[in-house]
C-alpha cells in the first residue's frame, strides 16, 4: 500500500474517493436533466435520466463499498 508522506491517503485511497466524487457530481447532475425534462413535458426523456441515475447510484455504492474496505485493511 502506498501511503503519502505524513500518514495522508494511499493511491488508491484518493483514486477511490475521486471515483466516487464524479460519481456524486453525476447523481447531482441528472437531478437538473430530470428537471429539464419534466419541463419540456419529455416523459421518455425523464425514464432515460432516472435510469442513468440509478445506474449511478448503484455504482456510487459499489465504490463507497471498496473505499470502506480499503480504508479498513489497506486493501481489497
């Protein structure tokens, strides 16, 4: 495992909770295309965005899932 100097976050540490910072960030932005949709009356568009988003979520979880475990024993 690779610790930064000074007991900060390992490699994969830090490149887990990026994943899961542009995860959130998407999550976040398809609340505003579900707006959008819901705006211009697009019900097919609306289905396709909750969909991509619960996609993202499902992978947010999965990665908030592997950042625990590395965080508990150094890795996976």
């Amino acid at each position: 495992m690779t610790t930064m100097p000074n007991g900060a976050i390992s490699d994969l540490e830090y490149d887990l909770l990026t994943v899961l910072h542009n995860k959130a960030e998407a999550i976040k932005a398809y609340d505003m295309y579900i707006q959008d949709a819901e705006a211009m009356q697009s019900q097919p568009c609306v289905e396709l965005f909750q969909k991509l988003k619960q996609h993202e979520l499902a992978q947010a979880q999965e990665v908030r899932h592997h950042l625990q475990e590395v965080m508990a024993h150094g890795k996976m």
